[in-house]
C-alpha cells in the first residue's frame, strides 16, 4: 500500500489557478477539538494569512495567526482550523444579528464547483461558524439562518490565546432545503472537484470586525464577494484513499501505476493502455504547488526525485485516455 507521511508545513497561499489535494479519513474523525485521527497527522497545514480587509493590510501575528487543514469521507468535509486570536470576542447576543462581526471562521463551500452567485439561493454556502457554534448564511429572502444542522463543531483551548476547531461538514447539492436537507445530501467521493476557502473574522472586543483573514489572494475588487458569488472561491481536489498496491499487474485501460511507493531517488510511472500518446506528468505538493512537470511519449518513464523534500506529493498523468492522479513518497 501507499504510505502515508506527516508533511512540513509550507509557506503556501492558494490562488484560483491553485488546486488544494485533500486526503481521505481512513476511519471517522471524532469531533472533539482534539485532532488525534491519522488524517490529520498525515496531511499539511494551509495558511489563512491574506487580509481582505482592509485589502492587503498589516494584521500582528499577537492579533492574529491561522491556519486550516482538510480530509474527506463519504459523509463528511472534515476541516481542521487552528487559530491563535489575542482577543475571542462575540459581542453580538443574537446569533441573526451581525453574525459577520463576531470572531468566527467562515468556510466558504461550493459542492461541484460550478461557482455563481449563491448569496440568495443554495448554489454554495458562506457558513459563519461562530464561537458558541452557530452557524449562519443567508436564505432565498436575503436574510440569515442558522444552519447549526449542516456542521457539527468543537472548539478545544489548546494554549493562552490559541484554539483548535475542529468540523464534520455535511455538503449538499444546490435543491438544499432547510426543510428536508436529507433530500439534497451528496455523498463525497474520489477525485471529486470542489470550491472551497476559508477566512477569518476578527473582532476585538468591538461591535464590528477590525479584520477580515483568507486563505486565498484576492484581489481589491473581490476581496469581500465571496459571499455573494462562488466565483473565486479556491480549488480542491479530494483524493482517493491511498490503497493502490504498488505490486499490482497493470492491465489494458487501468490508468497508471507510479511505483516504487516510498522511494528516495527515483519514481517510475508507467501507463496501463498500449500506444503512444502525448503524455503530461505534473508533480505537486499536496498544498498544490506545481514542481515538476515533464512531457513524454512512451508508455513508461522514470524521473529523479533527489532534489525534492521527504513527505507526500500528488502525480498526475494526463493524455488522450487519462487523467488521473496519484499519491507517492518520497523518503
């Protein structure tokens, strides 16, 4: 089987061009505010780092510091925030009224990333999680709801001022109906191409908001419309549970096998369909940073990776009769 390896946290920042690679969760993970599951051990950390408002202006890391990581099951989004916040405030009483300007994470979620505006309809959500777990958007009349049913959330103190949440995210089609949301329930599954962000509201003991923190660069025009369009909402990518077996025969129309898994100096792919076709191999990082790339032609290559950091990598092979991605090692 794939190994799996814990990662070193990179600097990374997505844009829209950026696609995050989202590990699966082997076994459930309990939502305790503990992340104690394989699959948070196993995967890297993004930043929440891009201030939006004021766009592109200076935030202490004594006020502010976070950072996100994500895993996936069938059932669930699992999202893992981890925020260092020198002031947790929520001065508004009512979870309806200025939910925007409480401290909360905000995840912004387009199921099939067919992106749009959704501020009035269930095309994707812009879920305000708050500190007491409320969690808002806004319905077809423009005004908020509590949809305290979709996420289940715990938030854990872990050190002065620092605080781990952790989320269990029910995802839905556009046809979400408060009323019946079991109708519209989409299950998750591999290679499943979603919209997904992830910010920060601010709040120092205030009645509104000082800053506004993403994880994506935004540019001045759009730095607060991500919850009235999906339109630039970050790419991710969920990816199939690492249980290819790198001694398996490759068979006619099977894809591709990239072996060996782990290695430290050399990996291999080699195609499953005979012929020659136009073949483009990527490698990225699993925060999405592109590599390596390389061009060929034959039905096998094999390219060096003693250049490149220990941890876990994404590959994916495009040509004619494929695309299609897959996890390796490197040692």
């Amino acid at each position: 089987m794939f190994v799996l390896l814990a990662l070193s946290p990179r600097a990374f920042t997505q844009t829209q061009t950026d696609t995050i690679f989202t590990i699966h969760a082997d076994t459930p993970v309990t939502i305790d505010g503990q992340a104690t599951e394989d699959c948070w051990a196993n995967t890297d950390w993004h930043p929440i780092s891009q201030v939006w408002i004021p766009w592109h202006g200076s935030v202490s890391a004594a006020d502010f510091t976070g950072k996100f990581k994500v895993a996936w099951d069938s059932l669930y989004l699992y999202v893992l925030v981890d925020v260092t916040d020198d002031s947790l405030s929520d001065d508004h009483s009512d979870p309806l009224i200025q939910w925007y300007d409480d401290d909360c994470v905000e995840v912004f979620i387009d199921e099939n990333r067919s992106k749009g505006f959704h501020q009035t309809n269930n095309n994707a959500f812009a879920y305000h999680v708050s500190i007491f777990y409320d969690v808002i958007d806004l319905n077809s009349s423009g005004g908020p709801v509590n949809y305290k049913n979709n996420i289940e959330v715990v938030m854990d103190t872990v050190a002065p001022h620092k605080y781990l949440w952790e989320m269990a995210i029910k995802n839905y089609s556009s046809a979400f109906n408060v009323n019946d949301p079991e109708a519209s329930r989409v299950k998750l599954s591999p290679n499943k191409l979603m919209g997904f962000t992830i910010a920060y509201c601010d709040n120092d003991k205030g009645t509104t908001r000082e800053n506004f923190i993403g994880s994506m660069n935004m540019t001045s025009a759009t730095a607060n419309d991500n919850y009235i369009t999906a339109d630039y909402f970050g790419s991710m990518k969920l990816m199939p549970p690492a249980t290819t077996r790198v001694d398996q025969k490759v068979s006619e129309n099977e894809g591709f096998k990239v072996f060996p898994v782990p290695s430290s100096d050399e990996i291999s792919v080699e195609l499953g369909t005979s012929g020659q076709f136009n073949n483009r191999l990527s490698v990225k990082t699993m925060a999405g940073r592109e590599i390596k790339s390389l061009d060929f032609t034959e039905n096998k290559i094999s390219f060096s990776i003693e250049d490149m950091e220990a941890g876990m990598y994404v590959l994916s092979l495009k040509n004619e009769n494929t695309s299609e991605s897959r996890i390796f090692i490197k040692q």
